[in-house]
C-alpha cells in the first residue's frame, strides 16, 4: 500500500464525506464540509486526502480563517478530519496534518488552528490557544489549539479568529 497526500478531486468529495460520516457516526461534519466547500473562502489545495491508488482512506479540510486583534492575521482551521476506521493508527492523520500545514507555509499563512483532540495535535506541536486567542464560536477555551509556523507570531499575538459562517451556524 502507498498511501499519497495530495489535493481532493471533486470526483472524491462523496468518498471523503462517507468517511466523514462513519467516523463522526452522522451528517453533521460531512454537511460542514460541502457547505466549507461552497465557502468563499475554500481553497482546494487545501482539502487533502490521504489516498492508496484510487481509495480514498482519510480527508482533512483546512478553511481559510482571519485572526483580528493585536494585528490582523490571516490564518487557516483544520475544520473536518477523519481516517477510516481499518486504516488507522498507521500515521494517516498526522501526514495529513503535515501536509496541510507545509500548504499553509506555501500561502503564507503561519497559523494553523485546530478545535478538537487537542492530545493528539500537541504531539505534532500544536500548543494551546487560550487564552489568548479565541474563535468566535462556541468552542471549550481547552479544545483550541495552534500551530505557529513563525514560531514567533503567539507569543504577542491576542485576538479573535473569524470562521466562515457555516462553521458556527451548525
Ligand atoms: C483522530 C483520527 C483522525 C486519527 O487518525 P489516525 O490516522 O489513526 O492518526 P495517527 O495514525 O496519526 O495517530 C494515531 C494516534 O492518535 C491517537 N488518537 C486518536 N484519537 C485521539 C484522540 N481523540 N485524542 C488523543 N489521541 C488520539 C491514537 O490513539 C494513536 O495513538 P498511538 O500512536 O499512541 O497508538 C481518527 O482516529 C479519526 O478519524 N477519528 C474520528 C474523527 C475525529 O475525531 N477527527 C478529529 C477531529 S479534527
């Protein structure tokens, strides 16, 4: 099996939504992601699967997102992540997670947030975002994370991320 990180097609976007479905066990984040899909501020380098040939076996969605505070930056959110079930703990996610964070660095933007397991991104090196940084939803300040590809911008940065509409009208 060689399993590629690349770019979704939009041929692959019921594959990556039944994923979606059956690792979340309902509709609600395959929902979110055609509605991110739809978004103006989609990007399609930035909906990523994991996939062996023609199988798709996990997807991630990074949306484009704006923190304004200190200063304003933009940044993105791993908004959906999911990996089938029989092709787990093999490192899937996290080469997702890598791949979409080296696509971030190549569109210029250092921060990437992510709004659930936070145990599992602080092993890639994802660090609390509370409670400087908030998002303008209603998310537990211990379930958002981030990743500074600057290394520098969270130490003095404060402020408000701006999802799309769609993220918090679920
Ligand atoms: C979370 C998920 C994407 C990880 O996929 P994966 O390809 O198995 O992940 P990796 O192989 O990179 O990492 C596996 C490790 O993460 C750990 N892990 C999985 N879910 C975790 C969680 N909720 N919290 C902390 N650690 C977790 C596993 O126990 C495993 O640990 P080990 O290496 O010590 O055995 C997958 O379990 C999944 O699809 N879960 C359901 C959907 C979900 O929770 N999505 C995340 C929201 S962004």
């Amino acid at each position: 099996m060689e399993i590629i990180i690349r770019s979704e097609l939009p041929a692959e976007r019921g594959a990556s939504d039944e994923i979606l479905r059956k690792a979340y066990g309902g509709d609600a984040e395959a929902n979110l992601a055609s509605a991110l899909r739809a978004a103006s501020e989609f990007n399609a380098n930035l909906s990523l699967v994991a996939a062996n040939g023609s199988e798709i076996l996990g997807y991630a969605l990074y949306t484009r997102v704006m923190v304004t505070g200190s200063s304003i930056m933009p940044a993105a959110a791993l908004s959906v992540m999911a990996v089938r079930e029989d092709r787990r703990k093999l490192g899937v996610a996290e080469r997702l997670v890598r791949h979409g964070l080296e696509r971030c660095r190549g569109l210029k933007i250092d921060l990437v947030f992510a709004s659930a397991i936070p145990a599992y991104f602080a092993r890639i090196g994802f660090r609390p975002a509370a409670p400087n940084i908030k998002p303008n939803w209603d998310l537990s300040p211990d379930q958002f994370s981030v990743f500074d590809l600057s290394g520098s911008h969270l130490a003095k940065l404060t402020g408000v991320v701006t999802y799309p509409a769609s993220y918090h009208a679920r």
